[in-house]
C-alpha cells in the first residue's frame, strides 16, 4: 500500500498526522473527515477560530490535498465542494503500514526491539495483543 501521492516526509517530532501531512493540511483533513462535503469557506470558518489566516490560504491547500487525492473535489454551480477520498482510518493504515515498512526493510531488528520494549513499558495490554496477533498468525500458518 502507498501513500497518497505527494506524501512522503515522515517527521517523528510532530504530532498525529502532522507527521506525514503540513500543519494546516492535518488540520484542514480533520475537518474534512468530520463532515460529509465542506466549501473552502466553511473550513475557512473552522479554522480562522484558531488561527489566523487567509481565505486564499485554505483555499490553495485544499486544491493541493486534491493533488494529493486526499480530497475529492467538484463544481456545484459556482462552488467547489470538497469530500475525504479516504477515511482517517485508511489513512492512518496506509501511513503505519508505510513508515513501518521502511523501518523493517532496513533496520528490523532494532525497530521489532523497540515496538516490544514500549508496548511493555507503556501498554501492557498492546504487549498482550501483540503477543494473541502473532499466536493468530502462527496458527493461520502466515508467520
């Protein structure tokens, strides 16, 4: 599975999806994904709440989201409507199976260290559903 095109840095220092997207784009998709269609002005509306910034600005960044596939964007008379073309999930899979994937191909060993020792230091209780995923796939005979 690939990222959407146009999504390729990766900045572990950020937080949520602002480590793959730029801020105002993870902000602009979280709203996006809690509605079923928004204009650039309702998002504008949303999003000058906390910050303060141009109208043109959410504008050329929701056309870039669509550049990206992000968004699905059409003309209902004078009027863009824009709408998620993948859920937060998707996405959110999409971006762990990526970054992931790039971590096993070069450093595997480290990386499966590290899930382990956090999991058992954090959660215990992903340490548990880790450990009942793999039992799940030795008895499907996948791993």
């Amino acid at each position: 599975m690939i990222l959407p095109k146009g999504i390729s840095d990766f900045k572990p220092h950020k937080m949520g999806f602002k480590k793959v997207l730029g801020d105002l784009e993870a902000d602009v998709m979280k709203i996006v994904w809690n509605s079923d269609e928004v204009t650039v002005r309702n998002v504008y509306e949303k999003l000058r709440l906390e910050k303060d910034l141009a109208y043109t600005t959410v504008m050329t960044i929701m056309s870039r989201l669509a550049d990206k596939q992000l968004l699905k964007k059409q003309s209902r008379g004078n009027v863009f409507i824009y709408s998620s073309a993948i859920s937060e999930e998707e996405f959110a899979s999409q971006v762990a199976s990526e970054v992931l994937d790039g971590l096993l191909e070069d450093f595997a060993e480290p990386a499966i260290s590290h899930i382990v020792d956090t999991l058992s230091s954090k959660d215990e209780n992903k340490l548990s559903r880790l450990e009942q995923l793999i039992k799940e796939r030795r008895k499907k005979g996948e791993g």
